[in-house]
C-alpha cells in the first residue's frame, strides 16, 4: 500500500512538473492574435473639437503578441486557430535588443505617431502647423548592421552623400536610393564634433530588397499647434495607428461628421506628407475589426493582399494617403460595403 501511494504522489509531482514546464517554459517563437478594435473618441479630446457630433466611430486596431509557451505551440501545431501565427523571435526582435529595449523604441514611436498625426490633421483642416526638425537621431544601432561599431545611438544624422538631413525620413530615403552593397557617406553630428563614416549598405531581415546600414532613427521634431490634443492610448505602443489618429482628430475638427453613422478601423503609419506606409500584422487586426462589427477598414496599399485573405464581411478599403481614406468617407454612404476584400462601388 505505501509503495503504491508512493508511486501516486511520483506521478503527480510528474504531472506537476509536466504543466510548469509546457505552461510557463517559453519558446523561440511568439504568438500574433487578433488584438483590439478600439473606438478613438474615448482616447483622443481636441480642445474646442465637435467630438460628440460623430455618429459612428474612428477605431484604432491593435495585434496581440506574446512569447509562446510550450502549450502555445502545441496547441497552434494541433489547432490552427484563425488569424494567430507564431513568428520566431528573431522576426520580432532586432539582433541584440531585449523586450524591455524594443517596447521602449515601440513607445516613442507612438508617441512620434500622435504628434504627425496632429500635424496632418491641423493642416487638413486649415489650419498653420510650424515644424522643425534638425537631422535624425539614432535610437539604436542594430548589431549586424553595417554601422555597428561606428556610429552610436544619441548620433545625430546631418547629412547621406553631403546631402543634408532634416527628417528621419529623409535619411531613410536617401540610403535606399542605393543598391544593396554600394557605399553611402554618413555625416553625423556627436557632441560638438562632426563625423564622416564611409559605409556599406546591406539587406536586413525586417526590410527584405531595401538598402539599410542596420538604424533605427527618429526625428527630434518641434511642433508648435493651434490647439491642445489629449491621448490616452494606455497600453498601445507602435507607429501603425498614425492614420486613425489622423482621421479622428480631423474629424473632431470638422463640424460636419465623417463617420455618417458608420464604424471605421483601419491601420497604418502615418508620415508628415500625409502618405499612409505599412504595417505588420494586417490578418490580426482585420480580424479583431470584424469581431467588433466594423463597417470600413483602411488598409495600406501595400499591406492590401494580404488583407483580402482574411477579409469576409468588412469593407476593405486599400489608401495610399489620408486624402483618398478622406475622399472616401465623403463619397460613399453607410450602405456601401463590400465582400470578401473586394470593394463593391
């Protein structure tokens, strides 16, 4: 009798051990699920805005993500939930950064988000923005970029082939007017000193046929606008919902309403010019927007085949700015939808 309750209390410390180990041990891989479909209204007041004429709703949509655990995967492998996907580590992660480095950059790169989208909006709606920026600050040197070892984060680019940099944007375009493994002259600003760096431009994972030395830069911008806008965005981070912010602050600046009644999710970056650039996790937030019962959903053009995979009821509307996701709302009506991704006019 003691042998066999001895055997009992073996196999249940197994099992224990058994679910620590499937349920906490993690993998090399993460889980992208369908996220939220969120409503903006709540998260964005502009001061002295129309915010409670809107009928409908601008929705930002956001991807869930989270390392996967042993059980994560087992489960993924055997069931195949639809809209998550695991993705290795490597594909989320730069080289070298931790999760704490990578929510940080993520961060500011919201909050980067909120102050193009306040000037696009502002502008599109008439009003004077002033905008300065003076070169583009490294937040962090990738290290199995070509310039790990040379340049450092807090550098400030002035200058790609003494051609003078004012944006981030700038910098980023004019390294990519390159072929994968030509030389570019970066000048970069450090301290009191200015430096020249003669480097090689190569391919990296997360921009496949786009040269690059391996950055990750921002601008230092200085806004000044005409009224006080408020986020309260807890939680979110990542520069995708630039667009829906565009919309909901222009919207909140207009009398008449945009929404006509209707619910509008969308993703994508916003950029100062008002081009709408790309993003990942399309399927998720596709996905989390249907769940919501959303009507329209914006998508970057080049995120649009994707989309359509996924897509079943909403309607999905492909934007290479904000001036055709605007043009958009003004012509059609709340009837107007389409099925399966492809738009019915």
């Amino acid at each position: 009798m003691k042998k066999s309750n001895g055997r009992i209390r073996k196999l249940i410390g197994l099992l224990v051990i058994f679910f620590i180990v499937i349920n906490f041990i993690p993998t090399n891989y993460f889980i992208m699920a369908p996220g939220i479909a969120q409503e903006l209204s709540p998260m964005i007041t502009v001061e002295d805005g129309y915010k409670t004429k809107s009928k409908g709703a601008f929705m930002l949509t956001a991807v869930a993500s989270q390392r996967a655990t042993i059980w994560d995967y087992i489960y993924f492998m055997l069931k195949k939930p639809r809209g998550v996907e695991l993705e290795p580590v490597e594909e989320q992660l730069p080289p070298g950064m931790d999760m704490q480095e990578y929510l940080e950059i993520m961060e500011k790169f919201m909050k980067d988000s909120q102050l193009k989208a306040q000037a696009v909006a502002f502008k599109k709606a008439g009003f004077n923005v002033e905008i300065q920026g003076e070169g583009a600050v490294i937040d962090e040197v990738l290290e199995n970029g070509s310039a790990a070892g040379k340049l450092k984060k807090g550098d400030v680019i002035i200058a790609v082939d003494d051609q003078v940099v004012k944006v981030d944007q700038d910098a980023v375009d004019l390294i990519r007017k390159h072929e994968i493994g030509d030389r570019v002259k970066i000048t970069i600003k450090r301290g009191d000193k200015m430096l020249d760096f003669t480097l090689e431009t190569i391919e990296m994972e997360n921009n496949p046929g786009k040269a690059s030395i391996g950055l990750m830069i921002f601008t230092d911008y200085s806004y000044q606008f005409p009224r006080k806008v408020t986020f309260n965005t807890q939680n979110i981070a990542g520069p995708s919902a630039g667009s829906m912010f565009t919309l909901e602050i222009y919207n909140q600046l207009l009398p008449e309403d945009l929404t006509k009644g209707r619910r509008i999710a969308g993703t994508g970056t916003i950029a100062l010019d008002g081009s709408i650039g790309k993003i990942d996790g399309v399927r998720q937030k596709v996905i989390a927007a249907e769940r919501e019962e959303a009507d329209i959903f914006f998508v970057p053009v080049e995120n649009y085949e994707t989309a359509k995979k996924v897509a079943r009821e909403i309607t999905l509307v492909p934007v290479k700015n904000i001036d055709e996701a605007i043009t958009y709302l003004e012509k059609t009506e709340q009837n107007q939808y389409v099925i399966k991704g492809v738009v019915k006019s």
